[in-house]
C-alpha cells in the first residue's frame, strides 16, 4: 500500500486494561500538514481487530484514495472482544465508553485528524453493524455518520440481558428503540445495507428501517 498501516496500543480507563487497535494513515499522511476525517470500524461478533484488514479493507481504501475516488482519510480498526461495543448493563464494562471517549482522544491526540463529528464516521459488521448504530445515536455529538453492514439486532426476550439487560436498559442499547427515541440524530447520515439471504434481514430490513421516514432503498451490485 502507498499509505501506513500499524498496530497500536493505549490504557483505557474505562475498561482498566491496555488495548490494541490498528490504525491506516494515508499517502501523504507523513509529508503533509493537514488533518484528515476518521472512520472507525467495529469488527463482528466472531472476529477481532484483524477481520477489516482481512477483508481487504486497507488496500481498497488505499486504491481508492490513489485513484482519487474517494478523499484522503485515517482508518481506525479497534479490538471489541464479544462486547457489542456497548457500555453493559448493572456497572459492567464499559465499552462504549472505551471507544467514544478513550479510543477517539487516544487518535485525536496521536494523529492529525480533523475533530469533530461531521468528520468523524463509525461503521461496522454484525455485532459491529449494532455497536456502531448505537454509539452514533447515544453520541450524535461525537459521531454524525455511521454505516452498518448485516447489523445483529435484537428484541428484548432475555437472549442478551446479560449485556443490554431488559426494560429500559434494554432500550438504551438496542439500536432500533434507540432509533425512535435518541435525541438529536436527525442530522446524522446513516447507511444500512443487508444481504438478500442475510438470517437478520426480516429484524433489520422492516422493524430497524421504519423508524426513518426518509428511508431511500439503493439496490446493490453483486461483487
């Protein structure tokens, strides 16, 4: 890649332990002045940091970037173990903390980015796809776009209460009651896209779409 890509780590006081993230800095990152918009992706529930790279992620980016298609950005891959990238009910680790607040100052204060939340994206698959929906609803002042790719949602049956507890805390981490209640999301960009065959398709396409009044359907190419 003409870009950089390396692996890092920090202390995160939310979660009291250090933790790894990889970071992608592009062509020019090391020879020019600016600042540059984020995006961070959250990996699914079955992988790790490594799954973006895997996935071809840093080169298209890269490619992309070179060809012109699309502008100059930091790409931060940060490790979630099977956290749902959410802070857990009844004073349990707190990740969503760990990455709206000790991740993102860790990179604004490491890398010249651009820090504010119109040029700040969270994007992410499956269990990333939920987690990066819920921190751009609860954090709309951190997080003003965000993309979920296959996003695992779930209704409040007990199945997850260890995590999203039940009630009202449940609806404080379920992306689609957040959908209808977060306050001040109105301006932020939302992508959602889910495979035809995908098992989450009837959770995700009807009950998490209609909470939006200005849903706009975009047919996809098969790759």
């Amino acid at each position: 890649i003409a870009g950089t890509f390396r692996e890092l780590a920090f202390y995160s006081p939310s979660l009291d332990r250090e933790m790894s993230y990889y970071i992608y800095l592009p062509p020019g990152y090391g020879s020019e002045a600016r600042r540059y918009p984020v995006l961070y992706m959250l990996h699914g529930g079955g992988g790790d940091k490594d799954e973006w790279p895997a996935y071809g992620l840093v080169n298209a980016a890269d490619r992309s970037i070179q060809s012109k298609d699309i502008k100059p950005m930091i790409i931060v891959m940060p490790q979630g173990d099977l956290s749902y990238w959410t802070n857990w009910v009844n004073g349990g680790p707190r990740w969503g903390d760990y990455v709206a607040r000790d991740l993102r100052r860790q990179v604004d204060a490491t890398f010249r980015t651009l820090p504010d939340a119109s040029h700040r994206a969270v994007g992410g698959l499956s269990m990333g796809g939920s987690g990066a929906l819920q921190l751009a609803f609860r954090h709309p002042d951190i997080f003003k776009n965000v993309g979920a790719h296959s996003p695992s949602l779930h209704v409040d049956d007990g199945t997850f209460s260890a995590i999203f507890g039940t009630g009202a805390d449940f609806a404080q981490r379920e992306p689609i009651d957040l959908a209808s209640s977060a306050v001040d999301i109105d301006s932020t960009r939302i992508w959602i896209d889910v495979g035809e065959e995908d098992p989450w398709l009837e959770r995700d396409n009807p009950a998490f779409a209609g909470q939006f009044d200005d849903v706009k359907r975009v047919p996809l190419p098969v790759l």
